[in-house]
C-alpha cells in the first residue's frame, strides 16, 4: 500500500528557508486541508446519520487511536460535556498506552492489536455503542484491532485516515479519508492530517449533539456554566431568547443552573 503520509514533502532544504518562507510554506499547505475534508462530506455523513440512530436509543461514541491521533480524540471527547451539558460517558476518547499517553509518547502501545478491545471492554460496551478508529496512517495495530473486533460484534464503526485503501479503510464499515498530500515536514503527520482529523471530528461530535437536541437555534443552551464568561454568555442568551433585562436573565439562569432550564422555567411561569 501506498502511504501518503509518508511521501516526500513538496518542499526541501527547510533548514535554509527564512522564518517567513516556513510559514509561507505551512499555510499553504494547511490552506489545502479543508478541501480535502470537503470531498469526504458524504461519507461523514452516512455514518453521523448511523451513528445517530444508536445514540438516540442511549448509545455512546468511542474514539480509539494512538500518539497524536488518539490525542485529537480525547480532546474532542473531552469539550463535550462543557459545550454540550452531556455526562462524560456520552463520548469517550481512548489511546494506546493509557492516560499517561496523553502527554508522553508510550512506546510500542500502538502496535498491539488486542490490547485496543480490551481497553474498550472496560467501558461495558453494548450494540448501541459506536467506534471511531483514528489513525493517519490508517494502519496502526491497535486501532484496526478495535475496529475488527467491533464489526465483528455488529457495532456501527468509522475509520479516519489519510492514506487510500488503507487497512483501516477496509477493516470499517465507514471509513472518512481525506487526503491532505505529503506533509510539510515528511512524515510529521500531527500537521495536515492532524489538521483534518480534527476538523472531521468536530463534525461528528457537534452535528451527533445537534441532533441529539443539545442546541437551539445557534445557541449552547445546555453548557456547562463553569466559568465567568459562559455566565455571562448563558445570561445573554436567555436576554434574546425572552427579551428581558440582564438582571432577570441572570437570576433565572442562576436559580436553574442552565440556559434550557431557565427559558423552560420562565415559560411555565
């Protein structure tokens, strides 16, 4: 298989360039990415549409990777709960090697296949449940382990890489490729396909929680209030969605802990 990820850089001698000629050079091949993401918006989409008719019946979504990928995962994972209002077991962020991964790289974790299943069987998981493996490279180990075992067993599974026809591809049944080209520094793929890998999982996640019902109009009505300014920002919302002044707004919002619970409230009034 051809990797991609692995091809030579369109650029050479980068220690000679100017500091401007470098990021000259990264922007524009970051500038490439989301047009990448966009020739995969079908694909993204048959799976959000399956992956939401699990959630709906009480399903949770897995993320699975390792090094910088599984790092993408947990990171998406980790914002829901506070832009959402969901509990922390709705979507869950997993990497080879454990927590310790997160900020130090765990060598050889990625390269066992069992070790991936067994970290999710941790979870209790069930047929509602859904797995995203993540993997640039589309043939890491431990996250094909994942998936296989997961399709196995009939759960609704994606694949997010970079390279065409990859492993990863092959093993799910909704596999997301796009194909961001030689990264700026070869081989160094937390730059474009990270860039990628993260743009397709803050699809997933906010297009699952809209329809999920955790938005009204534009607006995170259900938003965890854990600092100053997410106060300030539920406050206003409930000033434009009832037309009263701050004061009222605020101490609705504070009586009842959350943006829906406030306009809910003042309706039954």
């Amino acid at each position: 298989m051809k990797k991609i990820t692995e091809s030579t850089s369109n650029y050479d001698q980068l220690e000679d360039k100017t500091t401007l000629e470098l990021l000259e050079g990264i922007n524009a091949e970051d500038q490439t990415v989301a047009n990448a993401v966009a020739k995969e918006l079908s694909s993204i989409e048959s799976f959000i549409d399956a992956a939401y008719q699990k959630m709906v019946k009480g399903g949770r979504l897995f993320y699975i990777g390792a090094g910088t990928s599984g790092r993408l995962g947990i990171v998406d994972a980790s914002e829901c709960p506070p832009t959402f209002g969901v509990d922390h077991g709705i979507v869950n962020g997993i990497i080879a090697g454990g927590d310790q991964a997160i900020r130090k790289a765990v060598e050889f974790a990625e390269d066992n296949s069992d070790l991936s299943w067994k970290d999710l069987m941790e979870f209790s998981i069930s047929e509602h449940d859904i797995v995203v493996g993540i993997a640039a490279s589309g043939t890491t180990p431990y996250v094909i382990g994942a998936i296989n075992k997961a399709e196995e067993l009939g759960l609704v599974t994606a694949g997010i890489s970079c390279n065409p026809e990859s492993p990863l591809s092959k093993a799910t049944s909704y596999p997301i490729t796009p194909l961001v080209g030689p990264e700026f520094v070869t081989g160094s793929t937390r730059m474009k396909s990270g860039t990628a890998q993260k743009m397709v999982l803050n699809m997933i996640s906010t297009c699952l929680m809209i329809k999920l019902g955790h938005v009204k109009g534009n607006k995170m009505i259900d938003m965890q209030l854990s600092n100053e300014k997410l106060v300030r920002r539920g406050t206003h919302m409930i000033c434009e969605a009832l037309g009263i002044s701050s004061e009222e707004s605020l101490s609705l919002l504070t009586k009842h802990g959350s943006v829906r619970k406030a306009i809910d409230n003042y309706h039954k009034m």
